[in-house]
C-alpha cells in the first residue's frame, strides 16, 4: 500500500541539529538572567524601579519565557504525531496522528502497554511510534485509507510548489485533500522525519513535475545512520565552550542581584552604617527596616574567584572523561586490527 513512511525521528532531528524543546528550555535558562540583569541595569542606572513593579516584570519576564517552552513542547508533539508517507501509486500522504491515534489505533491502550514495561521516556515513545508505523504498515485496501481519510486521519497533498529551502526544513505550497475539501495550504516541514532525503527529495520531484519513477536512496553505512564521529579535540572546545557558558550564567545571576541592591542603594532605600577596612565591606541599613543590612564588599558586583573555581573544575572532568574516552576508543581500534 504504501512505498515509504515517515515517522518522527529524535536521531535525524540531532543529526540534522534541528531545535527541539531542549533548545526551548536552554532559552528560557539562557534568557531569565539576562533578563533580570536588564531590569536591574534600567533600575539602577536610568530610573528606579519599585520593588512592587520590580516583581510584577519578573513575573511578566516568567510568562513571556515559559511561553517559548510551550511553543517548542507544542511544536514537537505538532511533529511527533505527524506522519507522512508515499503510496506504492506516487500519491503523498500526510496523517493527522493525534486523531488517527486516538480514533483509529485506540491511542490510550497503546500509552498504556508501552507504560505497563516500564521503559524509559524515549524507548517509550520509539515503541510508540513503531507501533504506529507497522499498523500504517499493515493496511493493504484502499478501503482502508478512504475510510480514514473520511473520517478526517489523513489528507492527500498535490500540486507542491517549493517556497523555499533551508539547512533545517523545506516550505512548501501544496493542495491538501482533505474530508472538508481541497484547499490550497502553506506547510513547513522541518528535518526531524527519518529518512528526509527521500521524503525531501521526493517532494521537490513532485514540485518539478518530473516525470518516471522517482529513485529512492538507501541508507546502508553506519555513518548514514549516526553521522560522522566527532574528532577529540573538536569534542574538548564544544564542551569547554558549554563550560564557559554555564560560569557566565552564574555571574550573570550574580550580578543581577548585586544591581539589584546598587539600585535599592542608589534610590535611598539604604544608607551606609558602617565601613569595615579589615574586612573590605561596608554595612548599609534599610531605610524602611533598620534590622534588615546588607554587606557590599569591594570587589565590586562579581566575585570571579568562585567562578574561576567552577570553570575549572568543569574543564578538569571534561579533559580527564575525554581522554579516558579516548583512550579506551584507541584500545578497541587496536585489538580489532589485530583480530583482523
């Protein structure tokens, strides 16, 4: 019934280093700190902000954030209960899979069985799709599908024009034969299905008008499958890089909340009590609550010293887990090519 079907694919989406709602996640952590420094910056430096108004932004700050996290989860069940597939007659197929699971496959007895094995989160949802695909699989009448595209599980998509193409998805103009009827639509197909040089390939043939039997691809070497091994050194930058982002994280929140207390200064809300030369602080009272003080030390804003700790500590277990990596990759290769 059908040539090639396209599921939803966690390896190829990393392969083809295409967001997801980890990417969505690490922008919220990214952005929050960021954030903060920006309204204590404004605070201090341009006009004083209210410690009323100070926590209303912040929870502005956390809805506009959290909203980018329900984006990338919506985007990504959007992609993971999408199907496409060829038919063995060249027609393109593309399942609504939340509705075709639910209705068709009886969706909660399969979220079920796969909870039931108690398997991780991520075998969970391969055993799930898989589940999927051989059902799909399985179907060998044209009754079959009619049926289904009735009942509004699929559409079939014709007359593709490419709108454009870029390193991580493919827009096109298409006519989706729905249950409703034809209609002329716009989607965008990221690089997260296995399989997407046949899939893209066969879409822009479609687009092209070409005419015979489009040529499929195989995927035959282990490289196809997993991509090309990162190289040692390669390795050590890009997580050193991911070192150096997490201690600028952690000043960035230190230094939020030494602005934020610069600010408080600067408005009045503080004044200086006592000044300790031994110890390099000062001592500053709250105006509105003499028993809350405050220290502010004379390294001023950030103390690098823990930072640079950090930072090294994080390059130390990089280096030392590489090159234990290594060398035991090493070792492997040599008592191969021996036994060979």
């Amino acid at each position: 019934m059908f040539e090639k079907i396209f599921i939803y694919s966690p390896i190829d989406r990393k392969l083809n280093k295409i967001s997801g709602v980890a990417w969505a996640i690490k922008m919220v952590l990214i952005l929050f700190p960021i954030g903060g420094l920006g309204i204590g910056l404004f605070s201090c430096y341009v006009k004083y902000i209210p410690a009323d108004r100070y926590r209303m932004l912040y929870y502005i700050l956390y809805l506009l954030l959290m909203l980018i996290v329900v984006y990338g989860i919506v985007r990504w069940l959007r992609e993971l209960f999408t199907v496409y597939a060829i038919g063995k007659d060249g027609k393109f197929y593309r399942f609504r899979m939340m509705a075709f699971a639910m209705g068709y496959l009886g969706f909660g007895r399969k979220v079920s069985e796969v909870a039931a094995k108690k398997t991780g989160k991520l075998a969970g949802t391969f055993e799930l799709m898989m589940k999927v695909k051989q059902t799909i699989e399985g179907l060998e009448k044209e009754e079959q599908v009619e049926e289904m595209f009735a009942a509004g599980y699929l559409s079939e998509i014709s007359d593709i024009t490419v709108i454009r193409e870029k390193d991580d998805y493919i827009k096109i103009s298409a006519v989706c034969s729905e249950k409703k009827g034809d209609k002329k639509r716009k989607l965008t197909v990221r690089k997260v299905y296995d399989d997407w040089q046949n899939m893209s390939g066969y879409m822009k043939h479609m687009a092209a008008g070409e005419s015979g039997e489009y040529k499929f691809v195989s995927r035959t070497s282990y490289r196809d499958f997993v991509g090309k091994k990162e190289g040692y050194i390669r390795k050590v930058i890009k997580q050193s890089v991911v070192a150096i982002g997490i201690t600028a994280w952690l000043g960035i929140f230190m230094l939020s909340g030494d602005i934020s207390l610069e600010s408080n200064i600067r408005a009045g809300k503080y004044t200086l009590t006592e000044t300790n030369v031994d110890k390099n602080y000062e001592l500053y009272t709250s105006v509105e609550n003499p028993e809350h003080k405050i220290k502010i030390y004379d390294e001023k804003h950030i103390n690098y010293k823990p930072l640079m700790a950090v930072f090294l500590i994080c390059e130390v277990l990089i280096i030392t887990i590489n090159i234990d990596m290594n060398s035991v990759m090493n070792k492997k290769s040599a008592g191969q090519k021996k036994v060979d």
